[in-house]
C-alpha cells in the first residue's frame, strides 16, 4: 500500500483500530477518549478531567506525567533506540537488572526481561518447565493455576488462568494443567482486608498432588492477591502453606505480581508484604510507570544456577523477545524506581491504607453491595446481579463513574478500584462518594 493509498475511498474507517477487550460497536455509540493526563487525572477530546481510579490499567502507580520517567525516555531516545539483548546488550539493562533485583525480595537476584505481563508468565511457565529438564527431571511438566486468575492472554498464562470467559473461543489450550479453588467463600465477606480463616484452601494442592502424581509437577502459579478476578486477599496463613507444600514436592512456586508489584500494597512486591518468597516472581505494569511496555521474571540463585551447569558456550535458556531489555524500557524502569524512592511511594501507600480500607468499607450499606474486599490500595466491589442480566449493573455503574468524572474498571458486578498511589485523602473520599452517590440511583 502507498501513502496514497490511505486516502482512497473506504480506507479511513472508524473500525480500522480492532481494540482489545472491547465491545467495539459499543464503544463506537460512546466512544472513552483520552488527550492528555497528568498525576491523578485524565483529559477527555471534550475537555473533561477525569479522576484516574485504575491507574490506567493497574499500571500508573507514580502518577501519570511524571517529568524524570518522560524525559528519561526522551534522552535514551536521541541516544540508543534500539539494541538487540541476542547475544548483545547496553549499560541500561545491567543497571536496571540490578536495580529491580535489588528492590525485590532478598533472593530473587536475576532479572529475566520480556515486554508485557503476559510474556512474563509464558517466559515464567517456561523456566519451570526448563529448569526441571536442566535437573534430570523432565516429567514435570504439570502446571497449576488457580481459579479466578488472571496471567495474561498468552498462550501459556492463558491455560492456567482461572477465568472461564477468557478461555472460551480459544480452545483447546495446554494440557497438563490443573487449577486450585480461589481461597475465598460466603464466610469472608467483608472481611477486614485478609480473612482470619482460609488458609486450610492449600491443602487442595495436597490433593492435586496425590492424583497427579509429584513428580510430574513443575509449578503452581498464583496471584498474591488475585486482581482482574475480583480483588481477592489472600487469607493469613495461606501463601505460607502454598510454599510449604511445594517445597516438599519439589515444585516451584510462581508469584503473578504484575498488578501487586511497586508499591500496590505497601512494599515493593506482595512477597515482601506477605512474608513468603517464591522461586520465580513475574512483574510488568507499575514497573515502567506504564509509560513503555516492560516486564520482567526474577528468578532465584537454585533456578538460574541448574541451568548454568551445561557446556559453557552452549546457550542457556532458548527462549527472549525482540524488545527484551530495550533500552527505552530500561531508561523508563530506571527513572520510575527513582521516583518511587524519592516520592516514598511504599511507605506513602501504607500509610493511606487504613483510610481506604476504612473508606471503601463506608460503601457496606449502599444498594446492591453485597460484597466488599481491599488489599493495600485495591479494592473489589461486588454487587448484586440483576435478574436474567449478569455484569449489566456493573457496566452501568462503571459508565456511571466516567460520566461523573471519575474512571474505574468492572469485571461483570464487580467494580475494581487501583488508583494511582500519589492520591490524597480528598480522591479517597471522592472516589467512593462517586460510587456510593452512583449506586443510590442505580436500579
């Protein structure tokens, strides 16, 4: 096709961007579009501010705009824009593999980089499966999810994701995976941030392993808090029995810390927050500021050293990506771990954890809640279902917001909260006054 070509008849359709998890001709009849954003807010085309209650997409953890990542990418831009990682590198990814392992829990100490927090997983599910073949161990090759996981739309994360929707016209995926129940029930609701009982919801794995047989297992990948599938703590005591169960097996353990990773939860990542250190952690989203696409899996000193043991001039791991470590990537990367220290934005999401739990859970006696669940700065609102119309209020809730001016996310009935962490105690309040005002006028 010719530049002259983009403006023949028909060329320039409103449908020509094919959007991803979108209702497209939905969207047409009221189309969301933004200009501009800068800290906490959004500009519309139509000159509207919009409070950012998601980040962006769980991703904008430091605020959008912030002037040092923008013009770290500006000068790696006019400096370096592109380098292979293939057998080649730049200053930019040693320093921000140690950067990134040294703000992760002690003991992860090796980055792996990939683009998206999808690859993450598949590149995570791969070591795994690679790391036992290294080991002399090559039956394992059993993955386990968990239901009402989310690990991306990849070929991989996807088959040991727990949402049923996103797999349905995808079929079939990769065999040998199981899936563990969601570490939740009647019981818990609203519990005061991570339920007090649950952490018996491990044993399951016992059960997975004694149909399945251990060692055919190569690891069980969790969210730490599941986000997308509705903002679900997890119970105290829980992760630790995960990892106790999978060190007696001799199976890894994958922590899924895409959207809990940089703060979210008042650490660095959720494995810091809960106390329990994984194997292989994957991370992407707050990592750049979500302003490029990066992800990473750290890995520990026992993975990465089986796989260090062949010849030495043999390649280790046959696996990367194009954009692997770009060095746009890595200026962004190294920028945002700079503001997130100068801005205090750990202690900072910490210290306003009490009121947003305390806030969120003013929203208990609104109509239609009939849940309510936070874990550091995320919340998940469940609310009631209309008769034959399953996610319809959820949908007209979350429209609702952003014609208030405020933007949120909903899976189905679920309203998902996971603002940007430089908020105050006014977009707290604003945030759940919106809803609370919304949902009493609801039908």
């Amino acid at each position: 096709m010719t530049f002259a070509d983009a403006d023949a008849p028909g060329r320039n359709r409103d449908d020509a961007f094919w959007m991803p998890f979108t209702a497209m001709r939905q969207y047409r009849r009221k189309p969301m579009n933004f200009v501009s954003a800068d800290a906490m807010h959004y500009e519309t085309d139509d000159g509207r501010r919009i409070l950012d209650g998601m980040a962006g997409l769980w991703c904008v953890n430091a605020g959008h705009g912030q002037p040092r990542i923008t013009q770290s990418i500006r000068d790696m831009a006019g400096q370096l824009d592109f380098v292979s990682s293939f057998r080649m590198s730049h200053p930019g990814a040693a320093a921000m593999a140690q950067a990134l392992t040294a703000l992760a829990p002690v003991g992860l100490d090796h980055a792996f980089f990939v683009s998206s927090g999808s690859e993450a997983v598949d590149s995570a599910l791969k070591i795994a499966r690679a790391y036992h073949q290294a080991r002399g161990e090559g039956r394992r090759v059993k993955l386990i999810g968990r239901a009402k996981g989310y690990h991306g739309m990849g070929w991989g994360g996807l088959s040991v994701s727990g949402i049923g929707r996103h797999k349905r016209d995808f079929g079939p995926l990769l065999g040998e995976v199981a899936h563990l129940p969601l570490p939740y029930d009647a019981t818990m609701a609203f519990s005061d941030g991570q339920p007090r009982h649950g952490a018996d919801y491990a044993q399951a794995l016992e059960q997975i392993v004694a149909v399945n047989d251990a060692g055919t297992i190569a690891a069980v990948i969790v969210e730490p808090v599941t986000g997308s599938g509705g903002v679900y703590p997890p119970p105290h005591g829980y992760l630790d029995a995960l990892r106790a169960i999978c060190d007696r097996h001799g199976i890894l353990l994958i922590f899924d810390e895409v959207i809990t990773g940089f703060g979210r939860l008042g650490a660095s990542f959720a494995a810091q927050a809960y106390g329990v250190l994984p194997d292989l952690l994957t991370c992407a989203k707050g990592m750049t500021n979500g302003a490029v696409p990066m992800g990473a899996v750290l890995a520990r000193d026992t993975v990465f050293d089986a796989f260090m043991a062949g010849p030495p001039d043999a390649i280790e791991l046959l696996h990367g990506y194009t954009y692997s470590a770009h060095p746009l990537a890595c200026a962004a990367g190294l920028a945002t771990i700079a503001v997130h220290d100068e801005f205090g934005l750990n202690a900072r999401a910490a210290r306003l954890e009490p009121l947003w739990r305390q806030t969120a859970r003013g929203l208990r006696d609104a109509p239609h809640v009939a849940d309510i669940r936070t874990a550091g700065i995320l919340a998940g609102i469940d609310l009631t279902p209309r008769s034959g119309a399953s996610g319809a209020r959820g949908n007209d809730c979350a429209q609702a917001c952003f014609e208030a001016g405020m933007l949120i996310r909903n899976a189905g009935d679920t309203l998902l909260l996971s603002p940007p962490l430089v908020l105050d105690k006014a977009d707290i309040e604003r945030l759940f006054k919106t809803i609370h005002d919304i949902l009493n006028r609801l039908d």
